[in-house]
C-alpha cells in the first residue's frame, strides 16, 4: 500500500493534507472516501488545486472556482471527479493535466482507445478546447470530434494557461494560449485543439512552460524542438539534441532532463535556484514544478531545490526564499520499514510517495 504526503502552498487545500496551512514537512494526505492506493499513475497541479490518478480514476483536491459562477469545487481532502456520462463513467482516466485554472483528462473508449479528452474549469484563453463560447465548465465536458478518426492520445501536458497532446501518430495537436508560438502558428490563443504544423519528427512526448513547448521523438534519435517564447534563454541556450534521456520536465521558466545515467541536465531561468545544482546525487526519478524541482536518489531519498518560499523545497535555513543547494529527505523520519517510490511537484507543491511497511 502506498501512502502520499506533500508540503509546500496549501492556502487552498491543494496538499489534501486535511487544513490549509503552508507546510514545509511531508504530511499524510487523505482521501474524502477511504481506499487503498496501490500505484500512482500521476500527479498534476494547477495554481490552486491538484489532479491525482490511481488505479484508473481521477482525484482532485483544493478549490477551482470562477468569477461568474463562483466555487466549483473546494476540498481539502482528495476527492473523486465525476464523469456525467454514466455509461461510460467507470472506463479508466489514463491522462490528467492542469492549467491555473483547469482541468484536462483522457478516458479510455469502451473498445480501449484513448481518445476521450474531458476539460473542466476556466479556460479565459481557450484551455479547455471546447470553443471560443465555452470558457467556464462546472462539470468536465467531453471535447467533440477530437482526436481524429481512429487516432488516440499517448501524452498530455499543460501549463499555465495552453495545453497540448501527443498523437498515436507522433503527430501534437495544442489549445489555449498560443500569442508566444507555445503552440505553433499563427501566434494567437486557439480553442480547439489545432495541430501543430512544421513538424519534422514523430513526436513521443511533451511537456510545457508557462510561455514554451518541448516536443520530444524518441530518446535514441535525441530529436526535440522548443515552440514558445526564448525567455530565460530556454530556445538558445538548448543543446542541439537529447539522446539518452529517461523522463523530462518543464518548469515555468525552465527545462529538467533525466540522463540514463542519472544524470540532471536543466537549463533556463536559474535566479531563484531552479536549476539542477553542480554535484547532485545520481537519481531514479525527477518532478519539476513551477519554480522548484525533486529528484529520488538512487539511494532512496528525495532531495529539492530551488524557489521555496511556501516550504516546498523544505525548511529554509538560509534565511532566503530559495535552497541553492538541496534538502534531503529521508524515508527512515516516516518510520521503519518505510520506502520512498515516487515523487510529484507543481505550483510550489511538493509530493512523495511511500510505501508503508507489512504488517
């Protein structure tokens, strides 16, 4: 059985840790209806709620709301998302996402394809895809006519304020905001999804920033191309190609790469520490949020670095808002028989997963 905690910004209750103070110690999450969690698919944050996936269900915890029609939902425990088809509520979620104000998923078919994309939220700039006189959904709707015929999703991700897909095809269609190139051109906000032209590559995997897209082919070939806007140098100061990366991960300003020999390579805005520090442990695996980073060491612990004002990254000791170098932490603190398994991050929220101890 795996048990989460998190720590960091809570003002909401996005941390589901059962109040909505910050905390700047791993805490117990909870679960609005108790079950098991046996894995983790994913875990995705926007600016004031996060969207866990286990088990082939969608959770979600903290506040969503909207000027016009006020709260949409607000939990400081993990909560269920409904489908409100209910001949088809109970097939898996298999992707989530989330923009600030938003949320994204993808559902299988009732013949296993992936090609039900559902938003949810506010979408002022297009984020939830559904056209251009949608821009507030209370409950997720399906997005119509999209992915193309007999085409399915293999990756999803989003920032701020865009989102974009991978296609079985290799092919990226995106939505949302777009007025910096994030998602091709022309360069304006798009609320369908549009695919992204001029592509010369099959594409495997994306990530986002809050004005850029890393598009990614496959990690032998080292093929990858940035769309957006070069702030903070994230475009020209690249390296030309990538080959032999296991995971990736976009921060607002910045991009985190995992190696195969565990290895971090980031790059891109680095005043606040956001970067990977020279003489970082080797590690297994990365979570990049928006101004901070973890990594779970090959040794079993996580360590986090970067802008961690809310207590994302942990005590600070410096006296600043930042860790220049890391935080460690150590599954042992939890109790014996303890073991870290995963980390996740998003805006200046922090998670990590354990397995608890046979009985």
């Amino acid at each position: 059985m795996i048990q989460i905690y998190a720590f960091g910004s809570n003002g909401s209750g996005q941390l589901a840790i059962n109040h909505k103070n910050d905390v700047s110690m791993p805490e117990k999450t909870f679960v609005l209806d108790e079950f098991p969690i046996n894995s983790i698919k994913q875990l995705r944050a926007g600016g004031n709620h996060t969207l866990l996936l286990t088990g082939g269900h969608l959770y979600t915890s903290g506040t969503l709301s909207s000027d016009s029609i006020g709260c949409i939902y607000a939990y400081d425990k993990f909560s269920r998302v409904s489908i409100p088809d209910e001949s088809t509520s109970q097939l898996p979620v298999i992707y989530c996402a989330a923009t600030w104000e938003a949320s994204i998923f993808v559902q299988k078919n009732k013949n296993g394809l992936s090609n039900k994309v559902y938003t949810l939220g506010n979408g002022y700039y297009g984020e939830l895809g559904q056209g251009e006189t949608i821009s507030v959904l209370p409950d997720a709707m399906l997005i119509k006519e999209f992915p193309p015929p007999r085409l399915e999703i293999k990756d999803l991700a989003a920032s701020v304020s865009h989102v974009v897909v991978v296609l079985n095809n290799g092919e990226a269609y995106g939505w949302g905001n777009g007025r910096k190139g994030q998602i091709g051109e022309p360069k304006r906000n798009v609320h369908r999804p549009r695919k992204i032209l001029g592509l010369d590559f099959k594409i495997v995997r994306v990530v986002c920033g809050r004005e850029f897209t890393c598009l990614l082919g496959e990690p032998e070939t080292g093929k990858f191309i940035i769309l957006g806007s070069d702030k903070w140098s994230i475009i020209s100061s690249a390296p030309a190609i990538l080959p032999g990366w296991r995971d990736i991960g976009g921060g607002w300003g910045s991009i985190h790469v995992l190696k195969e020999n565990g290895k971090v390579v980031s790059w891109g805005r680095n005043d606040q520490c956001q970067l990977a520090p020279s003489g970082l442990p080797e590690v297994l695996q990365i979570a990049v949020g928006s101004e901070h980073a973890l990594g779970l060491t090959t040794d079993g612990n996580v360590i986090a670095w970067g802008w961690g004002e809310h207590g994302n990254c942990g005590p600070l000791l410096s006296g600043r808002d930042t860790v220049e170098k890391w935080n460690t932490f150590t599954a042992e603190r939890l109790g014996d028989g303890y073991k870290f398994i995963g980390i996740g991050a998003g805006c200046a929220t922090s998670w990590i997963y354990a397995e608890l101890p046979e009985n």
